[in-house]
C-alpha cells in the first residue's frame, strides 16, 4: 500500500513527460500550456538541488536533535536504556514522516525522505544496543544478531513499497549482504545465500512488473530488476565481491584459495554467461536500466578475468579496453542509423527524449564540485633559495645590490 494515489502519480508522470516532449519541440507552447492545465497535481515537488539541501539540513537535524536530548535527559546512559530511546526515536522519524506525505503532501522534497531514512537508522542502532549490546564486533558473534540487518532489509523494503524510493531497495540490498556473517558457514556458502535471496526478488519482481506496464510503477521496477541482476553479479563475481579486494593489488591468487576448486571455477563460468542473459533480458523488454546493467557487467567480466585466471595485469590494459569499447560503441550506433529511418527493431541511436541532457546538466556542475582541484591549477611556488644581486652595476644606473 503505497502512501501516494495512483492518479496523483500518474499526474506527476504526465507533467514528467510533458516538459520532456515541450523541451524536444514535439509540442508547441499553446499545446503545452493547455495539456498542463489538465495535469495540476497537489503533491508538493522541488528541484534536485532543493531536495539534497533539505535532505542533508533533515539528517542534520535530526541528529543533533537526539544528541541534545541525550545531553540534557540522559547525561550517561546504559546501552540498553540508549538502545530503547533510539527505538522510540525511530518510531518518531517514521510518523514524521508519514504526516509529512499524509499532511503536507510532500513528494521527493527530502524532508521525508530523511525521515524515513533516519528511521531505519535509529531502528538498526536500538536493536543493537537494546538487544545485543556489547562487543559488536567480535571474532565469534551471536548468531542472533542477524535480526539488526534482518530488521534493516524488512523495514527498507517497507519505506520503498510506502515512499517509492529506490534507494531505499538499495538499502535493503545492502543489509541482506551482511545477514550470512553471523552464521558459522563457508565463504562459498554465504555468497550462495546472498545470490539465492537476489534470485527470489528477482523473480518476484519479474512477475509483478508484467502488470504494471506503461504505467507510473515501470520506472521504478525497472530500476529494481536492475539492481538485483547487478547485486547477483557481485555476489557471484569474487574477485570483485571478495573482502580482500582492497589488500590483492592486481594479484588474484588470495581470492582462489579462499574458495573450493569446483565453486571458483564454476563462478568464472558465471560470470561469463550472465552478461548476455542479462543483455538479452534488457533488450527484449527495450529497458534501459537493464541493458545498462548488462553493459556494465560484461565491463566487469573483461576487467576481472585475468585475476580469475591468476594472469598478471598490465599498464596497457585500460588502454585496450578503452579501445575495445569504443570500437563497439560505434559499431553499434553506425549500425541503428543505417536501418530504415534509423531504426532497428524498435532501438535508435538518436536521442529522443530530453532526460539525458537533463541528467548531463545536472552532473556537470556536481563533478565540478566534487572535483574542483582537477580543473583548477595549484598555486605556483617560487624557489626560496634562488637570489638576484651579485652583479657589478644594477640597471638603470642602479648599484649592484639593487
């Protein structure tokens, strides 16, 4: 049951649509004023840089919040007593959230998104000191402590299907990654959970998105069975989902013995033949996230095979790749725009929609933010030991020691 109607939704996809299709010139300007006269929604929506604004002032807040409440109510608190109030803070965050949406119709405007956030945050946290406080990090830990990501995975699921928020899904990805760690099972088992959970949503997914086609929802599901083939990938790929990544370099000799001889191979055999399933997957639903997803792990496969193999890497490797990319990246647009019209079985290589400026706009000023030492030159430093004078006569007239 999500908190926002279907029409109020489909109004925002609507309007979506509309500035796309008005910014394309495939409607005119009285076109456009008069269609969105038809699609005033009541929800409460803001730009992209608003909403992160509001986001990060949200957590902030929140957080300082409890932090003061925690200083003038309960100076030093037991962990089990810290463990209830954050409970009781969770509980808070998510109505707040819930009368934000119910009350204020707010719609991705980041107050309620932090909310919700801070919710599953504040849950995780209490669980944890409530009921296993203590070490959380020791050699052998509790098998019962898979309940705090268990609660995460359920409750994140819970704010995506409520919000809608993809991140959200994510989220819930992320905890059940570290649900087989409190188990006493083998690496090749734990990775078998992780992918077996995947492969469940997955097929859950698959079977509810074929009734919710052309509509408000396709978007969001698409984004969802996305996810999860990326995260059955990683799960499978151990060179890449291997907690040692950091520590191998550009060896991969660690990630094999670390694995029965059966099982690595038989994930390098995976690997292989998951990147067309996924492409083929893409391509026959004409989804783009999935067929980005499908590019991205044939990228993966290229770049992790030599660690697979135990083969050394090289300096140039990139190079080729790159290489290799570029070619087929022109191959295949030459080959859309010489169909009839520039077309081939429903694909294009001409931009048809205005999302992907849009998302260009966006990104350009963010990468210059987040990196403005690449673009902008240091400082240059003069040599402290380098001394004019000496000379006989300074110019002008001058002395020497001018």
């Amino acid at each position: 049951m999500r908190l926002y109607s279907a029409s109020s939704e489909e109004t925002l996809r609507a309007r979506k649509l509309l500035t796309d299709w008005a910014g394309e010139g495939f409607l005119t300007k009285a076109q456009y004023q008069r269609l969105e006269q038809e699609t005033v929604s009541e929800l409460r929506t803001t730009n992209v840089f608003l909403r992160l604004v509001l986001f990060l002032f949200t957590l902030i807040s929140v957080g300082a919040a409890a932090a003061l409440f925690f200083v003038v109510f309960l100076s030093r608190p037991s962990e089990q007593i810290a463990g209830v109030f954050f409970l009781i803070f969770a509980a808070l965050c998510y109505a707040a959230a819930e009368v934000g949406v119910s009350q204020a119709r707010l719609y991705r405007y980041g107050i309620e998104e932090a909310l919700a956030v801070c919710s599953v945050g504040f849950l995780c946290a209490g669980m944890q000191a409530a009921l296993f406080s203590g070490s959380p990090y020791s050699p052998e830990p509790d098998a019962a402590r898979f309940l705090v990501p268990a609660a995460g995975a359920v409750f994140s699921l819970w704010i995506w299907h409520r919000f809608g928020l993809w991140y959200a899904f994510l989220a819930a990805m992320i905890f059940v990654v570290f649900l087989p760690d409190y188990w006493n099972l083998a690496h090749s088992a734990q990775h078998l959970i992780v992918v077996v959970l995947y492969a469940t949503g997955l097929a859950g997914v698959a079977a509810v998105r074929s009734r919710h086609r052309f509509n408000y929802l396709e978007d969001a599901y698409s984004l969802v069975e996305a996810l999860l083939w990326l995260g059955i990938y990683l799960a499978i790929n151990l060179q890449l989902s291997s907690l040692n990544l950091p520590a191998q370099g550009w060896g991969g000799a660690r990630a094999a013995s670390e694995f029965a001889g059966p099982f690595y191979w038989t994930t390098w055999v995976l690997i292989w033949c998951l990147p067309p399933a996924v492409l083929a997957r893409g391509i026959r639903q004409k989804d783009r996230f999935v067929i980005a997803v499908g590019a991205i792990v044939a990228i993966l496969t290229l770049v992790s095979n030599k660690p697979y193999l135990g083969w050394q890497r090289h300096s140039w490797d990139p190079m080729f790749l790159g290489i290799l990319l570029t070619g087929v990246a022109f191959f295949i647009r030459r080959w859309l725009a010489r169909g009839p019209g520039g077309i081939r079985h429903g694909f294009t290589a001409g931009r048809l929609s205005g999302k992907d400026k849009q998302w260009m706009n966006v990104g350009s000023p963010v990468f210059g933010l987040l990196s403005p030492h690449s673009i902008t030159p240091g400082p240059q430093t003069s040599a402290p030991d380098v001394r004019f004078g000496g000379g006989q006569t300074g110019g002008g007239g001058a002395g020497g020691n001018f």
